[in-house]
C-alpha cells in the first residue's frame, strides 16, 4: 500500500488506485498515514474528526469509520489494526510520501552541511520530486490537517534553499533557481534565507543592480513592518556585492550552529507532541510547553530541538534556566549560552540596554531559542520574550514551564503524562502504550533480561498507574529494579517519595527525586494556594469547582477568591483541566499525596476528610428526594461526576465509626447507585455502612436496608444472607410510623421473595400501598408483580406490571419504568402481544439512554431481538444481535453481553447453525467468567440454552447434565420463570429419548410454574409440534392438562422426580 498526501490525497493497493470515499474516512486515513507503523490513539482520531464535539458515542462511531476504511482498503488484508488504546496503519513510513519527504530532505541536508553539494542536490530533488501539488489538499479544514500542512510546506521551502544553496556550488545556469527564489520571495516575503540566497544568487550569475535592487526592496519591508534591519548574514551578501568580490559561502553549508546534545536515552510517546510543536513554530514564534513536574517538558523541548536543526540554519541554543536562581541573571545566562562574552560586545551597548548584544546576534538569523525551566523566572522570562522576539523577526523561541508566559502570540502545548494501560491489560496490550513501553526499557537497561510478560504485566500495569504515567517517576521506578524485585517496588509505592529517591547524579537537585520535584512546584505557589492545593488533595479523583469551594468554605477559606487560587494552580500545573461542560479539575495522585503528607504534617488531615465527607453527605441529601422523581437527570449526572468523593466520603464514615454519617449517606445514594445498573457494587456499600457499629436514625436506617435487599435480589443473590433476616425484620418492625413508607414493606415483601413466603410478601404490601406516594407505588407495585410471577400468577404479574408503569410515570423516575416496561415486555411476550413488546422495550431503551447516553442497553435490545425472533423477523433479530455485540464491551456489562450472546446462541440454534450456537454460548460462558460472582440464575439460563444444544447434537447424556444443573441452581433462588425454562430444556430431552408422554406433561407442569403457556417460543412451539406429531392431538392435549392442572409444589415435585 502507498499513500500519497503531498497533493490530493492518492492511494494505491497493490498498485491499483482505490478511492477512499467520504471526507471523514479521508481524515482518519491521513492521520493514521501522518504515525505510520504507530499507534494513534482513540481521543486523537476523535479529536481530530470532531474537534468542536459529535455523535454522543464517538468511540463508536470512530469504530464503524475504521471498519468502512478496512473494508476500502482491502478487508481483512488491511493493514490497519486496532491496538492498546487506539489504531495503526501498519505500514512502512516509505510507503507514504510525506514521510518518505521529510526523511530524504533530512538526509539531503545532512549531505549539504558534510560538503557534498552534488549529493545533497541530488537527494532535495528527489524529495521536492514527491510534491503534486499542496500538501493534505481538500483536509486542511481540520485542525491537524492545516498544522500537518503547514509545517511540511515550511520543511519544503527549507529543502528548496538547501537544494538551491547545493546547485550554487556546481549548477551553471542559475537562472532558474533565479525564477524560483522569486516566486518564493513573493509567497513568503518576510522569510530572510531566501533573500540572502536570491542576492548571492544575482550576484553569482552577473545581475548585481538586480541583487542590490532585492536587497534594498528587503530593507525597506523589515523597516516598514517590523522596524528592523537585515540580519548579518543578508548584509555580507550585500557588502560582497557593493564591492565586486565573490558572494560568500553560505553559513548553511557549516555544521549547524547551536549546543542542542544528542540524548543518552529515547524519547517514548511523544511523536504526536514533537509533530505539534514544530507545527506551531512554523507558524507562530513562540511555543510554551507546559505541564507538571516531572511529566518530559525537558526532554521533550530537547526533541524537538533536535528536529529543528535542520531548519533553523543559524543555530538552536538550548538555555537550562533550572540554576538560574535571580532574576537579574537571565541575560547574562541566555549570553553566555550564545558565547556572547567578549567585552568588545557589551561595551558596545550602554546598561539600559542589555539585550543589545542578543539583538545583534539574532536580529537577522534564522535561530531558534529554547528556554527550559521558565516557572520561577516567570514575569523576567515574559519581558524577555517579549522584547526580543519583537526585536528578532526570524528569532523563534520554546519554553517550557509549570504554567504559561502569558505573552500576546504564545502558543501552548500541554504536556500530558504518557497513556496508560487499563487495568487487567494483557502483556499484549499494555505494551502499546507509552508508560509501559518507557518501564519496560528502562528496566531493560539495568535488567537485561526483564520482559513484560503475563505474570508480571499486573504489577507492571499498577506501577504506571500508580505513578499517573509520569515519565520522571517511571523511569526511577524502573532503577529501582535493579536492587530489588518487582513486587517490593509495587508494595512500597505507598510510600512513593522515599522509594523514588535515587535519581540521576547529573540531573540538578531538584529533578533528581520525585519528591524534589514536586516540592520545587509547592514552593512556587504563594501561602494561600499552598493550601488550597492542601485542601484540594482529599479529594480522590476529579474536583469540581463548586464541591471545592463547599470542601474550602468548611475549612474557613474565602469562597469568593477559591476561583482565582484554582485558576492558578491550574495555570501551574498543580491541577489538569478535565474536558466538559462543568469546571473539573483533576490532581495527579503523585501531586495528591504530596498535599496529603503537608496537611498531615500540619495536624489538619483528618478535620480536611471530615469537612470533605460533610460536604458530600449535605450535597447527597440535598439529592435525595429529586433522584426519585422528574428532576433525578441533572442530579444523575452531577453526582455520577463526583462518585470518587461520595464513596471517599463513605469510606471516611466507616473508618471513624460514625453509623449515623454511613447510614444518611447510603440512605440518599442507594436510588442512585440502583439506577447506575452495578446492583452487586450498590449492595455492598450499602451492607458496609449497615454494619457500622453505633446509632443511625432508624427511617434512614430503614431505607438503607430495603435498597440493600433490593439490589442484592437484582445482583441474582438471596436476601437472607449477608444482613441476616433478624436484623432487617427488626428494623421493619421499629422504623417508626411515619418514616415507614416504603422502606417497611419492601424490606418484608423482598425476604418474603427470596424465602418463598409470597402471601406474607402479599400482606405487606397492600397493608402499606395507600401511603405511599408514587415513587413508593412503584415500587411496591412492582415488588408485587415479581411475587405473583414466581408464584406462577402469571395475569396477575402483568396486571400489576401496568400499574406500576402508571406509577412511575406519575413520579418521572426514569429507571424505576424502564424496569416497569421491560418486565412488563417479558410477560407480554408470554401473552403473544409483541407489537407491545416492541412498543415497551423501545421506550425502555430511550429512557436509560435519557439517564446515561452511553448505556447501549444491551439487556432491552437483546429482548427486542428475541421478541422479533418470535413473531419470525430473524434476520432482523440477528443483524441487530450481531451489531450490538461486534460494537465490543465498551462501558456495557458482562451481564448484558451474557443475556445477548444467549439470545444469539439460541437463534443461531433454532435456525440449525449449531456450530456458530455454541461459539456464542461459550462467549456467553466467558462472560460470566468476567463476573467476580456471576449469579446462580445466569448459570441457569445457559444451563437451559446448553441442554438445548447438547439434545440437538445428539449427546443426552451432556443433556441430562445441563438440565439437572438448571433446574436445581433456578429452584435454589427460587424462581419459577426460570425453572420453567430448565423444565422445556427436560421436556425436549424426554422427547428425544422417546418419552413423548412425559415431556407433554412436563409441559403442561412447566406452565402451571410460569402461570401461562409460552406458546410463541420457538423451542417450545418445535417441541409439541413433535409431541403432538408422536401422540396426536388428543392425547398430548390430556397430558398437558394433567401437568397444568398441578400447583406450584406439585409441578415442581413432578419435574424434579422426572430429571433424567
């Protein structure tokens, strides 16, 4: 494959020309080709393609661009692949012209500047051969597009006085060299070299009023615009003129000038920010990087340095600023990095202005100036750059620094940690990306024999983390190996600042731990904003603007100058910028406990956590009463946003012992950690704060309990276990009377559930339905349905289903008539009403997308499927099924993948494709396998799907396994639905063994435990079509009736004594 992008965009498989359709296919085609053979990550192509924001899902979307451009590039034989934490176009940096440029202009001038002026001319036409026209042309409407452009257009122009100054040393003709300076002297007319190449090259070929013409048209231009003179350089070229000598040498044929040092070590991660940033000086002047301590500044502005050798012909100087300690050795420092300390040079100057001796140097050349270290000569390095940028029109300049200079033309890159692995990655993936890959070399260097490797990738994976991906602490981290293990540099991380102590000797003291480095940033900031930040780091993850001034205000700050002190030590670096709407703000853990040992150090951390729980305590009971109504989508989404700081806030509460705090707090969250969908994460919060030992106001007390009962039953878990019945009826029987509603009969009515005492579950509820107002009618409404549905009341379950959807709507709680709906759908379906089903499942999919748009709602869609399935749309059914499930696991759960891959499976069965069935059940396995405890209905559910199978692969014996299993796991919960499920899976096993007889009545029996006929399903619709084919319809009809004419006890008496 090549790939042409200097000029319309051009690209050929096999030598055959393919058209990439689509403006957004194109982009992400080019920024892929932009890191050939490296991996661009998700938010970099996303950015790229929706820079001002898009659809609401852009992972996804990204997802079906990248597999429309695989299939335009040839399918499965593209080489793009999806790698850690993006994709890459994994193909040779040749094969894509623009690199291919940039590599051969680099070489060709590396020729020039060795004096082989014929090989050099040779390699820069080559390159400037690739060009068809501009560069990325029709793309450079997006952001990266135009800076991508811009800087290859300035690496061309670069080539074209490279080749141009070669030719001078051999060419003859320099008339067409002299045709072509002109037309670039028109395009860039400030652009000094190519006036210093266009008068020697007049000079050179007899033109000389010409050359003197060109000169003085440059001279008037930079006194008219910029109100400067023409640098050294284009002066001696004139002078050579005026005086008839020969032009001289040009200064690029030199070795470069400058002090930029090759590095010791690679640079890991950092292609996208050195492509940034050269593309910023090629079109502004001066760059800033920014960020925190620690996270590469340094290293990266040495980077990038170094590419710029090739442009900046007179020189890159690299000024370290780190042992500058006063402010009045700026100067004197950027000076003597310059070799600037001849007294003949300041003698010329008078002392009001220092910087003549700078301005004499730079004023006409073609330099570029890094300084490093800027953040605590912060207001002298501005006035500098100020002035000496205004002084120096070809003068660039990058700095680095915790926080921006803050002068009019500054661009900033910010400089992030490297990317991290998620947790759990395998070795495959963590080293793809960055912070992995830096450990893992650095390791290398003083373990020769470390790999990362799936026993060890775990504790690789948490160092990185552990250490926010910064670069400094990484790479300390890793020396640590070399006189101790692995696992002690992971156990001893807590206390990072004395494990990461052993920097480098040549480094200055404060870059030689990580300690010193973060303090050198504390020491920076002024007293109040030392404790701010102090205040800040009890916070576990993101800070908001709001709770940090609710955390401060407790702490005695003032509200109204929090702003200014968090704007500053998000200038500083102290605090990163989270993307969204809100004001969020996030603190490196490195940065967060660095603050938490200053606040331990003052005798205030244990007041700043109880102030930080206090806060969120308040800020949950405001929330309490909306999220169970209309108004719960605005408190959804704040609090979703500040979860770190709630459970944080819980976790203060259970360490101090304070019941009551726990017990308020869970109390207010429960409803919203029900509707976030993790029932097993909501019942274990829930359950800690409950065994907080001491008092706690029993109605809040109450409520805790009946949201832990209920989440534990959606977990798939019992009610009886972990609280004990003893306690949960006690607090039923206390809460007092009018603090009751609903808490009292939900706790009674979900043990009645899980013991199978329906009617006492029964009892309860109605005596406390008419108190309840509509959120508490839903619920109990509800809790009702789900006892007469396992009590085999299959019409009574749905009427109460309508009910509680008419509840819900009444409250404008959103999750509680998703359930409401979707299990309503589920006994429709039993009735055969599926043009409901289908109207029910859909709105129960809009709502859980209203309180999260990236809920796919796997679980709804997959019943939507199966329901199309019954009323005989299947390839629709397996379309939507295999397009939900190819979209990956995402932020979707293991327990909704599990419930699609089964609806898959048994299509793919039902339709004789047994072999793609059990593929997708042994994907439904691994599912649950993901689950830390997967749900005895779960196993169940594929018990009954695999017994299935294994009858239709002819293998009865597996069958009875799988029935058995089924069976006994659904009657241990208790629920019916699902033994009835287990029941039709025994039912088929019988009729394939020859048993007509008792699998028509153990139909008829797996009914009366379901309270109807599944009559639309299509296992069950095969399986007595069979029955009725070997007994005929009279007899099958008077089996069935005698198995549906049993109770409950009776019918699952008679299915369990016929499990094969």
């Amino acid at each position: 494959m090549r790939i042409g992008i200097l000029g319309p965009l051009q690209v050929t498989v096999d030598d055959r020309p393919v058209d990439i359709g689509g403006a957004r296919l194109r982009t992400v085609l080019v920024r892929l080709a932009l890191s050939a053979g490296r991996v661009v990550t998700v938010d970099t192509l996303t950015s790229a393609l929706w820079p001002e924001g898009g659809p609401a899902d852009q992972a996804h979307a990204l997802q079906s661009l990248v597999s429309r451009l695989r299939r335009a590039l040839g399918g499965a034989r593209a080489p793009l692949r999806l790698a850690g934490g993006g994709y890459c176009l994994d193909v040779p940096a040749e094969d894509v012209d623009a690199l291919r440029f940039e590599k051969l202009a680099e070489r060709g001038r590396r020729l020039l500047n060795e004096g082989d002026a014929r090989g050099a001319a040779a390699m820069l036409r080559e390159a400037l051969g690739l060009w068809r026209g501009e560069a990325l042309s029709g793309l450079t409407a997006a952001e990266f597009a135009a800076e991508a452009a811009a800087r290859l257009e300035d690496v061309r122009t670069g080539a074209v006085e490279a080749r141009i100054t070669a030719e001078l040393d051999f060419a003859g003709d320099h008339g067409p060299a002299i045709a072509e300076l002109e037309a670039l002297v028109a395009r860039f007319p400030l652009r000094e070299p190519l006036r210093v190449l266009l008068v020697r090259t007049l000079h050179a070929h007899g033109r000389a009023a010409e050359a003197l013409s060109a000169f003085e048209d440059y001279r008037q231009l930079l006194a008219e615009e910029l109100g400067t003179d023409p640098g050294p350089e284009l002066r001696d070229a004139h002078v050579a003129v005026l005086r008839g000598t020969p032009a001289p040498g040009p200064r690029a044929a030199a070795r470069p000038a400058g002090n930029v040092r090759a590095s010791l070590s690679s640079l890991v991660g950092r292609d996208e920010e050195i492509a940034k940033v050269c593309a910023q000086l090629a079109q502004g002047r001066l760059v800033t990087l920014v960020g925190p301590g620690g996270v590469g500044k340094t290293r990266l502005a040495g980077a990038v340095a170094g590419e710029l050798l090739g442009t900046a012909v007179d020189g890159v100087w690299l000024v370290e600023l780190a042992p500058v300690a006063e402010e009045r050795d700026l100067v004197p420092a950027v000076a003597a990095t310059l070799a600037l300390r001849s007294p003949g040079h300041h003698d010329a100057h008078s002392p009001a202005d220092p910087l003549g001796p700078l301005v004499d140097a730079l004023s006409g050349a073609e330099s570029v100036l890094v300084l490093d270290n800027c953040e605590h000569l912060l207001a002298e390095v501005a006035a500098f750059a100020h002035e000496l940028l205004g002084r120096c029109p070809r003068l660039r300049m990058l700095t680095t620094s915790r926080e921006p200079l803050d002068v009019p033309g500054e661009a900033l890159c910010p400089v992030r940690p490297l990317e991290l692995p998620a947790p759990g990655a395998s070795a495959a993936e963590a080293v793809t990306h960055p912070a992995v890959q830096l450990f893992a070399e650095r390791v290398t260097a003083v373990r020769p024999d470390f790999a990362v490797r799936e026993d060890n990738v775990a504790a690789v994976v948490e160092v990185c983390r552990r250490l926010d991906g910064l670069p400094l602490a990484i790479e300390l981290a890793a020396a640590r190996l070399r006189t101790m293990p692995l696992e002690e540099v992971v156990k001893r991380l807590t206390d990072r600042f004395r494990l990461l102590s052993g920097g480098n000797r040549t480094a200055v003291a404060r870059h030689r731990t990580l300690g010193a480095v973060v303090g050198w940033s504390w020491e920076l900031l002024t007293a109040e904003e030392q404790r701010v930040a102090a205040r800040l780091a009890v916070f576990p993850q993101v800070v908001s603007l709001e709770s940090a001034e609710g955390v401060c205000a407790l702490g005695g700050m003032a509200a109204e100058s929090l702003l200014d002190h968090v704007s500053a030590l998000a200038d500083k670096s102290l605090l990163q910028i989270v993307e969204g709407p809100a004001a969020r703000y996030r603190m490196l853990e490195t940065i967060r406990e660095f603050g938490l040992e200053r606040l331990a150090e003052s005798g205030e951390l244990e007041q700043a956590r109880a102030d930080h729980a206090a806060y969120f305590l308040d800020l949950a009971e405001q929330a309490a009463d909306d999220l169970l109504g209309a108004g719960q989508l605005p408190w959804v989404a704040r609090l979703a946003g500040e979860q770190p700081s709630l459970l944080a806030a819980l976790q203060h509460f259970v360490a101090v012992d304070d019941a009551a705090g726990a017990v308020r707090l869970v109390s207010a969250l429960g409803w919203l950690w029900t509707v976030q969908g993790a029932h097993a994460d909501a019942a274990q919060r829930l359950w800690q704060a409950l065994q907080v030992p001491g008092e706690a106001p029993l109605g809040r007390r109450a409520t805790a309990v009946a949201l832990y009962l209920f989440n534990r039953v959606l977990a798939g878990g019992s009610a009886d276990t972990a609280l004990g019945l003893q306690q949960a009826r006690w607090v039923a029987r206390n809460v007092p009377e009018d603090e009751a509603y609903p808490a009292r009969a939900l706790i009674e009515a979900t043990l009645a559930l899980s013991i199978d005492d329906v009617q006492a579950g029964l009892h309860a509820i109605d005596r406390d339905l008419p108190a309840c107002g509509p959120w508490g009618r839903g619920m109990l409404l509800l809790m009702r349905a789900f006892l007469r549905g396992n009590h085999g009341d299959m019409a009574g379950m749905r009427e109460d289903l309508v009910l509680t959807v008419e509840a819900y709507r009444t409250s404008g709680e959103r999750w509680g008539l998703s359930l409401a709906l979707t299990a309503l759908a589920d006994a429709d379906s039993v009735f055969g009403d599926f043009d409901a089903v289908i109207d029910e499942l859909t709105q129960a999919i809009a709502l859980l997308q209203e309180l999260d748009p990236l809920d796919a709602a796997i679980s709804q869609r997959a019943a939507l499927a199966t329901a199309r399935t019954k009323r005989g749309d299947t390839e629709r059914a397996r379309a939507d099924l295999t397009q939900m499930l190819r979209a990956g696991p995402g932020t979707t759960s293991a327990r909704e993948l599990f419930f699609a891959r089964i609806a898959l499976g048994n299509l793919h069965r039902n339709s004789g494709d047994l072999d793609e069935a059990a593929r997708q059940y042994r994907a439904a396995s691994d599912e649950l396998d993901r689950l830390a405890s997967a749900p005895l209905l779960l196993r169940a559910v594929l018990g009954a799907a695999l017994a299935h199978q294994a009858v239709a692969e002819g293998d009865p014996q597996r069958a009875a396994r799988h029935v058995e299993e089924s069976f006994r796991l659904a009657s241990s919960v208790p629920d019916m639905p699902v033994v009835a499920q287990a029941s039709v899976a025994a039912a088929r096993l019988h009729a394939g063994l020859g048993h007509a007889d008792t699998a028509a009545e153990i139909i008829g029996a797996a009914d009366a435990l379901r309270g109807a006929p599944d009559a639309h399903n299509p296992d069950v619709v095969r399986l007595v079509a069979g029955i009725v084919a070997a007994l005929g319809k009279q007899d099958h009809a008077a089996l069935y009736e005698r198995g549906r004419a049993l109770d409950r006890a009776a019918a699952h008496a008679f299915i369990e004594s016929r499990l094969v």
